[in-house]
C-alpha cells in the first residue's frame, strides 16, 4: 500500500489530484459567498435579515460573547500556531494567508466603508451583545474573514489526517462568522463577503504554497534563513500572547476567553522551549 501524502511536513508537491479538490471547492465557495454578500449589500433585504435576526434572542449572550471571540484575528492566529508543526508546510501555508489578510481587510473596510448596524437601525429593533462598534467600516467583517479563513485551514489539516469530524469544523467556522450578526456588530452581507474573501485566500495560498515569495538572491543561507524565520515565528507567538492581554473586552465572558487564550498560547510557547531545549540536550549526550 503506497503512504498517503502528508500535507504537515511533506517537502515536495502533494499529488496534484489531491491538491486540486481542496482549493477548488474553497474557490467556488468563496465566489458564491462573496457574490451573495454584495448583492444583499446593495438590496433592502439585508436590514430585513437584521431585523429577523435580532426579533428574539435565541441563545444567551454569554454564548455569543464567547463564540464571536474565536473570529479574533490574534486568537486564531494564536491558536493555529500551536496547532501546527513549526518550519512545516502547514505553518507557512497558516502564515501567508495572515499576512495577506492583514493587509487586504484595513484597505477593504476604507474602501467601502460602509456604516454599522447600530449607525443606521433604530436601538430598539436590535439585541446588541456587549458594546459592539457603531461608526464605519462595517463591511467586509473582519471576524469573519478570520473564521472562515482559520476554520478552513483546520478542516484542510483534518482532511489530510482524514478526521471524519473534519465537516464539522467548516460548520464551527460558519457559526463564529454569523455570530457577528447575532451581536449585531455586523451586516448579514459583512459576514458573507467577509467568509468569502477568506476562503479566497486560503485557496489562492493553497494552490501557490510551493512558490517561493522572494527571489532567490534574496534570500539568506539555509541555516541562517531558517533559524532568522523559527525566532520570527516565536517573537510573533509572544506578541499574539500581549495582543490578546490587551485587546479590549466588552463583557467578562469575552475578557474570560481572551486571557484564557492568552495563557494557553504562553503555556504552549513554554512547553514547546523546554522540548526544543531537551532535545538538544538529550543529542549532546555521549
């Protein structure tokens, strides 16, 4: 029986027919999302579903407070880093679509900016969660952009490990993105474009991940290269750790989630030292 292709540490090209599925379908699933965003966007059935929405509480707050949490950037960074193998296929794949999400979700919010629920619905036909933002720059939704785009990269590594909950994860990343309608942060369109721009990127990351991104002139001599980039990975753990003590809470249960993460991230940084530090001196051993 041939070995199956490990996405987590392979270094060469995964089988191109199992390549292609993945993105493929994240594709199209991301043009569909995106697609239906900006219709509903621009027709009235967005403040309909709002409204819909937000007719009665169905679950409590505290749920939503803590589910919206796990759309924060910082977080699901956060938590994928330890997920994944360090200098793996996976972490670069984790780190290229970070990074462009970071830089194309501030440039998409001014670009439409577009107003808030709260700036535009009257208080009283909303069920706000916390203190969520009132001004611009509503769409697309950052959170959900996050999700989906964290969720999907889990589900890809299930898939690989061949998780039969791996569907499941897809569903999680669905609901953390709606929960940003149901705290009435966002518009049933925010979330849906949102969604959709990341899946695009994971697609786009996924189908380019053995391209290199700087020439090769430019780059540094394997051992340096590659020492320079694991510090960078774990100075970045350490920042995500302060982002997350200091990111503002609007109710205890988010600030709960929040330090929560915090010291799981530090914990997972310090167990990772200290095996990195006993494997070194267990090879020095005669």
């Amino acid at each position: 029986m041939r070995d199956q292709p490990n996405f987590l540490n392979a270094p060469t090209r995964p089988p191109l027919a199992w390549a292609l599925r993945p993105g493929r379908a994240m594709a199209v699933a991301a043009l569909c999302l995106f697609g239906l965003g900006q219709w509903l966007h621009h027709s009235p059935l967005n403040a309909a579903l709002m409204r819909a929405v937000h007719a009665q509480a169905v679950w409590p707050d505290a749920f939503w407070s803590h589910l919206t949490q796990w759309g924060d950037s910082a977080l699901m960074l956060a938590f994928l880093l330890a997920l994944v193998p360090d200098r793996s296929r996976a972490q670069v794949l984790v780190l290229r679509v970070w990074a462009l999400g970071s830089l194309l979700t501030p440039l998409l919010k001014r670009l439409w900016d577009a107003p808030r629920p709260l700036s535009v619905l009257d208080a009283g036909a909303l069920l706000p969660v916390g203190l969520p933002p009132a001004g611009g720059h509503s769409m697309p939704s950052g959170h959900a952009l996050a999700a989906a785009a964290g969720f999907a990269l889990l589900w890809l590594l299930a898939r690989e490990a061949r998780r039969p909950w791996a569907g499941g994860l897809l569903a999680l990343g669905a609901l953390v993105a709606a929960s940003r309608v149901a705290v009435a942060a966002h518009w049933p369109a925010d979330v849906l474009s949102g969604a959709g721009i990341g899946l695009a990127l994971v697609a786009l990351c996924w189908r380019t991940l053995d391209r290199p991104l700087w020439p090769r002139a430019w780059r540094l001599p394997a051992p340096w290269g590659t020492r320079l980039a694991a510090a960078l990975v774990h100075v970045l753990r350490l920042f995500l750790v302060l982002a997350l003590w200091q990111t503002p809470a609007d109710t205890p249960v988010a600030r709960w989630t929040l330090n929560a993460a915090a010291l799981l991230a530090l914990g997972w940084q310090a167990l990772q030292g200290w095996r990195a530090w006993h494997e070194r001196r267990q090879g020095q051993r005669p």
